[in-house]
C-alpha cells in the first residue's frame, strides 16, 4: 500500500489539460436536465417533489432534478442505514478500506468529469473545481489510511497487575446535510 499523498491539482495551463476539461465539460452539457432518485437501502425512490437545480452563471440552464425528501423518507434511510450498519460493522476495517481506496481511484479515472459537474452546479471555475475534486479524493484515501491505523491500535503502557485493552468500535449511523458545492462529503464512519 502507498502512503498517503495528497491528489495533484490539474495544471491547465497544459493544452492537454485545458482540452480535457473541455471535453469533461461537454459530455456533462449533454447530461443534463434529469431527475435524479434518492438512494435508500439500495433502491432508487424518484418522489413528486424535487428540488431544481440551475448553473449559477446562467439561471436558465437546468442541471438537473433532484427527489425531494420528507421526514418519512428521511426515517426510512435511517432504519435503512441501522440495519445495514449490523453487517457492516463486522466488516473488517481493511476490506472497508479497500471500498475507499476503490472509490478514490475511480474518481480520479474521471476526475475531469467531476470538476465538470462542480463547475456548472456551483459556479465554479476549473482550478476551484479540480481542488475540490482533488480534496473528495484525499479525503477518502486519507480516512482508508486511518482505518487502517485504528485497526492496530497502539500498545498500551502496562500497569502491574491490570489487563488493559484498547479497540475501536463501530458506534452508529449519523445523518449529515452536507455543503452542496462539494462532491462526495466524506467523514469517518
């Protein structure tokens, strides 16, 4: 396994970059205008209400539609993430990792195209973008890293007559709103 390293940033002043992008940004145009579902239990709920969302820099192109959630809908993800949560806290933090570092890699395989999205759903120009793209990838090969770490614990100081232990422990599901000009927010779980 490497070590952690932080993901470059594109330098687009590199005809190749600068076309890559372009391309990236083309395909994306192409692509938009859809209704997206909301994700729940590995089912995919397109729900009447959606939230629109339009190009910052031009209010008249749509990107997209995104399923709207409710309170109903909001508690159902929770049982869902609870009941999934029993399995995968047995999962052993090195095949967790390796779902991170998978995820990680495919990002950065189209890395473009992801800037893409970030430039005309948030306004943002190219080098914001590929930071931001940039950092969803250091952040999911840096928390892979530290699961990794905490799988092995540190030896503690032994105390004469005491058995002392330290693990880490899977303690639960959250529900997060995350910040809308940021691709994949990631956290540890």
């Amino acid at each position: 396994m490497k070590a952690f390293a932080n993901e470059p940033f594109t330098n687009f002043s590199l005809p190749e970059n600068a076309t890559a992008i372009k391309e990236a940004l083309a395909q994306v145009r192409q692509e938009l205008g859809k209704k997206y579902p909301l994700y729940i239990g590995g089912e995919a709920i397109y729900t009447d209400e959606v939230i629109t969302s339009t190009n910052p820099a031009n209010e008249n192109e749509v990107i997209g539609f995104a399923s709207k959630a409710d309170l109903v809908l909001a508690e159902k993800a929770m049982e869902s993430a609870n009941s999934t949560f029993a399995y995968w806290s047995k999962v052993s933090p090195e095949e967790r990792a390796i779902f991170l570092f998978k995820a990680a890699e495919l990002m950065r395989q189209r890395k473009h195209y992801f800037s893409a999205w970030l430039i005309l759903e948030s306004g943002k120009n190219w080098a914001e973008a590929d930071a931001d793209t940039a950092e969803a990838i250091d952040f999911m090969n840096f928390y892979a890293h530290e699961m990794l770490r905490y799988a092995n614990p540190p030896a503690l100081v032994p105390i004469s007559g005491e058995y002392n232990q330290m693990k880490y422990i899977p303690l639960g599901v959250g529900l997060v709103i995350p910040p809308w000009n940021f691709p994949w927010p990631l956290w540890p779980a």
